[in-house]
C-alpha cells in the first residue's frame, strides 16, 4: 500500500507541476517539480519508500534515454558527435580528477578514493533536465545537439568511474590498468550490444509488418517493453553499459517510420501520443523523486555530520567552483581549435564565442544521475569500519544539484536572452513549418469516408501557406495581427446591431426570425469566445469584464437550449434545421464580411493602419466571401459537416503542434502565444481561411 501511495503521490505532483509551470514560466519545470517533491515528503500519510537506485535506473533513466536517443536530430548529432563525446568522455574523466585532487588537498579528512567517486558522479549532466532548459534563453540548434549528445553518452564514464572509485574505497587498492580496461570494455561493448540489438529489432519488426502480423496494441507494448529489455540484457547478462546499449538501440531503431497506409499512419499517432505522456510523466516523475531525496539528504547531514556546517558550504561551494570553472576551460579550448567548416582555419575567441561557451557550461546541470550514483555509496568497506562520510558525500552532491539546477534556469537567458520582439520573417517561416505539420497529420487522419473534406481543408492551408510566403519580409505580424483583432471587433458590433435589430422587427415571419436570431447569437458566441482567447495580459477590471462576458454567454446558450426545449415538447415551433441554419449563417456572416470590407476601405484614407495592411486584409475576406458564397454549389450538405468538423480538429491539431514546438524549445513562449493568437483569430469562422 505504501509504494502505491507513493507512486499516486509523485503523478498527482507531476500533474501539479505541469500547470504551476504555466503561471511561472521564469522557473523551470525541473526547479519546481523538485519544490514539489520536497513539499510531498512533509504531508502527513506520505509513506518512508526507499527506491533502490538500480531500479531507478531501470526504470526512469533507460525509458526516458531510449526516447531522447530515438527522437533526438541524428544529422545534427552527427555533426557534433566529436564535440559530445569530448565532453562525454574527457570533460568528465577531468571532472573525476579535478574534483578528487583538489578536495582531497583542502581537506585530507575526505579519502582520496571517495573524492574520486565524488567527482566521477558529478561528471555525467542531467538528460531530463538538458531537454528541459532553453524556454527562457535562445540556444542555438548546433549548442543544444551538442547538449542532448553529451547527456545521452556521459553517464557511462561517470558510472563505471564512480564504480571503481567505490572499489578502491572500500578494498584499498586501485589498478589503472584494470580501470581503463573495463572502461573501454564497458563503453564499447554498450554501443555494441546495442547497435545490434537495433538492427535486430528493425529486421523483426519490419517482417511482422510484411507479414501483416502487427496491431496497434502489440506495436506500443513492444516498442515501450523494448528499452528495459536492452538495459537489463546489456547489464546483468552482457556485462557492458546498459545505459549506453539503451542509447545505442534508441539511435538506430527506426521501425516506426516504415511502411505506408492509414494503418501504419494511425500506429504512429498513437506511438507518438503514448510516448509524449509516457515521457512527460517520467521526466516528472524523476526530479519529483529527486526532491523527495534532498531533504532527508541535507537534514541527515546538517544534523549530525563530522564536519561543521561551515566547512560543508565551503566544500559545496569550492566543488560547484571546479564543476563549471573546469567546464568552461573545456568549452573554450574545444571554441578556440574547432576549425570554420569553410575555411579550414581557426577562429578567434571573440565576445560572441567567450558567451558561447558560457551558454555551454551553464547549460549542462547535474541531476538524478548523479543522486542515483551517490546513494548506492555503501555503508561499510571492506574492513566492517563505516564508509568514511557517506552522508556527508551525498550532502555535498546534492547541494551540487540544486546550484547547478538553479544557476542553469537563471544564468542562460541573462547570456542568451530570448528575443521577444521576433521578426516578420522569423514568425512567417515558423507559421509555415507549422502549417506544414498540419497538414501532415490531417493527411494522417484522412479516411475513405471524409476524403473528400481533408483534402479540401488541406487545399484551405495550402494556399494560407502561399499567402503568408506573399508576405515574408513585408509586414510587421504585431501590427496586421492588431487589425484583425479590430476588424472582429467591427464583426461583432455589426452582428450585435443585426441581433438587436432582428429582436425588435414586429413583421417578419416567426420562424425566419427565430433563425435569424439564432444565427446572430451563434456567431457572437464564437466572436466573444475568440476575443477572450487572444485577450493580451489585461487588468483586474478587463478581467471582471471578461468573466461577466463569459457568464453573458452561458446566460444566453442556456436560453437557447431552454426555448429549443420548450419547443420540442410543447410542440409550439418546430426543431431548428441545421443545414437551414447554416444557411442563414453563411448569409448574416456574408453581409457581416461587407460591412468589414467597408470600413477597412474607409480606413485607408486614414492615418490609423498601415495602408498595406489594410489591402491585404480585404483581400483575405474578400476570399472567405467567395468561398462562402460559392461553398453550396460545390459541396453536399454531409460533406460541409465533414468539413467544419475536419477544419476544426485542424485548429486543436495546430494548437497541440505549438504546444509541442514550445516544449521541443523549437520556439520561445513569445512566438507561442503570437501563433496560438493567430489561430484563435481564425476560429472565428471555421472555414473563411482568414
């Protein structure tokens, strides 16, 4: 019972911590999860579960390594591969020298073995947390690949350093001949085992498919069953890497790319679907753990501890010190004897390269890798005495974690600001990759019954995408977007003076009039909910405002269903129509378009918009006009639903398409709430294109 408490606790605190993120976007999500999984281990039925740091490994680590692996640019990793595993291997083996040496120099207390150990765990960064930083700061594609490599590569020399260095701590006697030995056997071996288990596994997942053996269901259960089979083979049976053996596979596994069909298409939503929430919740899972662990890390040692508290903030503070100090070096020299791609020759160390490499060395924080490390520490050596400052080892490498963490989340956007005032061009390339990925993804979901519709909604994007290469370069997206937001305020004030209008008319037939209205009431319900969506930050009265919009609305769709109700078994007016009724949309939004176009052309002869701007936009409704006049000669009543209901699951499409660039880092928070404003904007009316 306590391990399923346990387990209840850290989901509900990842799905905690996914909306805290929202509302804090200046912390990292790592940085709060840990609060949150300090904060748990102080409820009162919160149960005392130790997790073994081996099955930690297995399973968060191998799982969440074989996905990054998997996902991870492989032509841009193979351009850094030489500077990732510089960093992996040398940087790290570096660090474990560094470390050792100088701690054990200030204060002999500490064995020069345990040191070591400190030093080899401190090597490998954090993989969850790599992929987590970037929201804030503006890294580049080639500085984050050589992140994500060094992270995936890494954790084999901090593992099997640390190992030897317990070795020579508990038994006394230390073989550099055997170390390196085991090292090479260990690293090579991994990358081995696991090449060729990923060609295996493509081989066997290939032929179930010819053979037409292959379910959805048993596709995801074999692919998410296929890491923790790597680890455990490569590690308890094959005696190499297990976590390297993971990355390997995760590298060349490509079996989810092959074949085509709605079948094969369908399989790959899923898989991607499954693994998105499978990784989220891991990576959450794995810094909540590691919050649960700080605290009685720190306490145990604050309390009783051999050393005095002064001496353990000196040592934390002198090894974070060697940790980045070290790096940076590393960095600089890797900056100053890369040679230009071009040139051949070497450049100079400008500012601009000096700050690289500070982005570098901020950008690689220490994580659970390392807390896992430290707790397999044992108590004892090999005498029966106690391992000389265990606790105190574990201190110091937590207190390592939580400034790299911290100094990761708020030194990279001082070094590497994200522009917020993003470029005309820049937005529009974006829009267009975005729109691009749309479309493959409806065409994923295009089956025999609604063809027809997906095409045509996919011929609606095609030529957003003509449009908006149109204007590349020639209009500033702030501004045009400020327009639109202005032309639907004029929509809906015209619909509102239609509404009113049609309410007070004495002469005009009961059922038209009860259409008309409906129509109205329908489509400023869509405006209102529109403008509330791409509302900017307002203040405490706009916001009252906007709630009592929204309660407006829920006021007038609960009258609506009231008197449609009433109608239907009173039998005192007949059903409304739907396809009647759309009908009489597309006429009230038809004339609702004209009156935009009219005050668009007034605007012209104004100083208020950009001429340009204003042209562009009538040209825009003047599209939507025609295809809304021209739509019932064209299409059947079936297929129009079809349409509306495939150019809506297009938006929610788009919209979880941003939110995944967001998360990717492909795009900063500001461009996110730009193209997810622009979307809302175009939700007004399913199928004008605006």
């Amino acid at each position: 019972m306590d391990a399923f408490t346990l387990i209840l606790a850290v989901l509900a605190a990842v799905v905690l911590s996914s909306f805290l993120s929202r509302f804090i976007p200046k912390i990292s999500t790592p940085l709060v999860q840990i609060a949150l999984g300090a904060i748990v281990t102080l409820l009162p039925f919160f149960p005392t579960v130790q997790l073994e740091p081996g099955l930690f490994m297995v399973l968060f680590i191998a799982p969440l390594l074989y996905f990054e692996a998997h996902t991870i640019d492989k032509q841009a990793l193979a351009k850094t591969l030489k500077v990732s595993l510089s960093l992996a291997i040398g940087l790290a083996l570096m660090t474990m020298v560094g470390i050792g040496l100088v701690l054990h120099s200030a204060w002999p207390i500490i064995p020069l073995a345990a040191a070591f150990a400190l030093g080899a765990a401190l090597g490998p960064t954090d993989a969850v947390a790599v992929s987590s930083i970037g929201h804030e700061a503006s890294i580049t594609e080639r500085q984050r690949s050589v992140l994500e490599g060094e992270s995936l590569f890494n954790d084999a020399s901090g593992v099997v350093g640390f190992q030897f260095s317990i070795l020579a701590a508990v038994t006394g006697t230390f073989s550099l001949q055997h170390a390196a030995g085991e090292f090479m056997v260990s690293f090579i071996g991994g990358m081995a085992f696991g090449l060729i288990i990923g060609i295996l596994a493509n081989i066997i997942f290939e032929t179930l498919r010819s053979f037409g053996w292959e379910t959805t269901t048993t596709r995801i259960l074999m692919e998410l069953f296929l890491p923790f089979l790597i680890y455990l083979t490569a590690d308890e049976i094959a005696h190499v890497s297990g976590v390297l053996a993971v990355v390997a596979a995760g590298l060349v596994i490509r079996f989810d790319r092959t074949g085509v069909g709605p079948n094969v298409s369908r399989t790959n939503i899923v898989s991607s679907s499954v693994w998105s929430v499978l990784s989220f919740s891991l990576n959450g899972a794995v810094f909540i753990l590691l919050g649960m662990q700080l605290p009685e890390a720190l306490t145990t040692t604050w309390s009783h501890s051999a050393i005095s508290h002064a001496v353990l903030i000196e040592i934390i503070a002198l090894t974070c010190l060697i940790v980045i100090g070290l790096r940076f070096i590393w960095m600089a020299a890797v900056l100053a004897i890369t040679r230009d791609r071009r040139t051949g020759r070497r450049r100079p160390m400008t500012a601009r390269r000096w700050r690289s490499a500070a982005v570098m060395t901020f950008g690689g924080p220490k994580g659970t890798i390392t807390l896992s490390l430290m707790f397999t520490i044992p108590y004892f050596v090999s005498s029966g005495a106690s391992f000389p400052l265990r606790d105190e080892l574990i201190f110091v490498a937590s207190g390592t974690i939580i400034v790299t963490l911290l100094l990761a989340n708020f030194m990279l956007p001082l070094l590497a600001p994200n522009q917020e005032d993003d470029r005309s061009t820049e937005l529009i390339d974006i829009t267009i990759s975005l729109v691009r990925r749309t479309v493959e993804e409806l065409s994923n979901r295009a089956t025999d019954e609604n063809r027809r519709a997906v095409l045509y909604v996919i011929d609606s994007y095609t030529k957003r995408i003509t449009r908006l290469k149109q204007r590349s370069g020639q209009m500033e997206p702030h501004a045009m977007e400020d327009l639109q937001i202005d032309a639907l305020h004029w929509e809906k004030d015209y619909i509102k003076q239609r509404l009113e209008s049609t309410k007070l008319a004495t002469d005009m037939d009961p059922h038209e009039q009860e259409m008309q209205i409906e129509a109205c009431e329908r489509m400023l319900d869509q405006i209102m909910n529109t403008l509330r969506h791409i509302a900017k930050p307002t203040s405490s009265g706009q916001t009252v405002s906007q709630i009592r919009g929204r309660f407006r609305a829920l006021q007038r769709r609960a009258l609506l269903l009231t008197r449609r109700a009433s109608g239907k078994f009173l039998r005192t007016a007949p059903l409304l129509n739907e396809n009647e009724l759309s009908s009489y949309i597309r006429d009230v939004q038809t004339q609702a378009f004209e009156h935009v176009i009219d005050r668009l052309y007034e605007e012209m002869g104004r100083s208020t918009y950009n001429t340009e701007y204003c042209s562009a936009l009538i040209l825009d409704y003047r599209r939507a006009e025609a295809a809304m006049r021209s739509r019932p000669k064209l299409v059947s009543g079936t297929t129009r639903r079809q349409m509306d209901e495939v150019k809506h699951e297009s938006y929610a499409i788009e919209l979880n398409i941003i939110q995944d660039m967001l998360e990717n880092s492909e795009i900063t928070r500001a461009q996110a709430r730009q193209l997810r404003r622009n979307v809302y904007v175009m939700q007004v009316d399913a199928d004008s294109g605006l």
